[in-house]
C-alpha cells in the first residue's frame, strides 16, 4: 500500500492484489459494496492519518476507485469539510462516497481453493439451496475444478460483472473457500499439474451428480 498526499484535501493510495489477497478478499468483493471493502476503506484512512496526516474526521468522504491492466488499484481521496450547522449534527462520523470508475480491463476471472472436496460440495449445496440452476449458470460461462497439492481450485472463466447475483456468490465463497492469486502464471500452473476433477460448469455438474 502506497500513500500519497496530493493536497491538504486529496491523497492518493495505490494497492495491488497482494494488498487484497493479504485481505482474503478479491476483486469483485472489493469493487462491490461489501463490508469488507468498506473496512479496507477504513483502514486505508486510518493509514493516511498516521502516515500523511491526512484527518477526516467532522468530513465527508468521497473514494475513486480505478483498477489498472497491471492489478493495480488506484484510489483519490478527496475531503469536504463540514460548515458549522454541518459539524453540528455530524456526530464526528466518517461519511464515505465511493465512485467506482469503470476498470480499464475486465477482471473476469478469479480463483477459490477449498481444503477438502466436501467443502467444495458443500458451497454447491449453499447455492442448490439459495439460487436456481439458471442464476448460478449466469454469474459465469464456465467453472472448472481442480486438485493440486492436496487442495481444491475452483477457476471461474468468462465471470458476467452483470450478474445480479454477483456480490452474493462473491460474498459466500468467502465463508467455504480461500480467494488465491488469479493470475495467469497461476492458472497454468494447476492446470499443468493438477488433476482435472470437473471440467466446464463445476458447480451445477456438483449439483447434479453429488448432492
């Protein structure tokens, strides 16, 4: 995490993944409006006071978040001040506005390692339970399952940043699986030496066949 103070009322910070794997949270979690990226949000705050000086308190906030091709984050931070009738009934709390700016390249692609193949089964039958067939095919094209040193690697490909029901899926992984680095050097390298478990659609084909 780098800061940097621009203004006496605007810093910059720039993160990169391992800011966020660190986090155990990924890109799309932290992109939405969960209550993971609002903690980070927080923390990056707390960070620019000691670091920079940079104090919000009786301010409004407002974040702009761009994500670059490199898996970097940039984010400007800008604070309003408040007039007197303001400051008065802000209660000293922190207000955060964060304008998300459309990423410079799509981030359609993550991966999930689960500890055992019945943790896998059972995030399958979390979404049997709470989605239907059509919702859990349409938060992405294809998903494929992998085991490699004694784990299990979900890959989602081709992920639709549309999908109503992104945040959710996105939001409950997180409770049966471990988001890892998604990059391609990754990738390659499971699919190199790993073992193909399920391939294309992991998750329904789970459904329909072990549960």
């Amino acid at each position: 995490m780098k800061i940097e103070k621009l203004t006496d009322n605007k810093i910059r910070i720039t993160l990169n993944m391992e800011d966020l794997t660190e986090r155990n949270i990924d890109f799309h979690s932290f992109m939405s409006n969960s209550i993971e990226s609002q903690d980070i949000f927080l923390d990056m705050l707390d960070k620019a006071e000691k670091e920079v000086g940079f104090y919000t308190d009786n301010s409004r906030v407002m974040i702009e978040a761009l994500a670059l091709k490199n898996g970097h984050f940039i984010f400007t931070i800008t604070k309003f001040d408040y007039d007197y009738q303001d400051e008065k009934t802000s209660q000293k709390k922190k207000t955060l506005h964060i304008k998300r700016k459309n990423p410079s390249v799509n981030f359609t692609k993550t991966i999930y390692s689960f500890e055992s193949f019945d943790a896998f089964c059972d995030f399958c039958t979390f979404l049997k339970d709470t989605l239907n067939d059509e919702s859990i095919s349409n938060f992405a094209r294809n998903s494929d399952l992998y085991e490699y040193n004694s784990n299990y690697y979900l890959i989602f490909s081709d992920i639709n940043v549309d999908s109503i029901n992104l945040n959710y899926i996105c939001s409950s992984i997180t409770e049966f699986a471990h988001f890892v680095n998604s990059s391609e050097l990754f990738e390659m390298k499971i699919k190199e030496y790993g073992k193909l478990i399920i391939a294309d659609s992991a998750i329904n084909k789970c459904i329909e066949h072990f549960i």
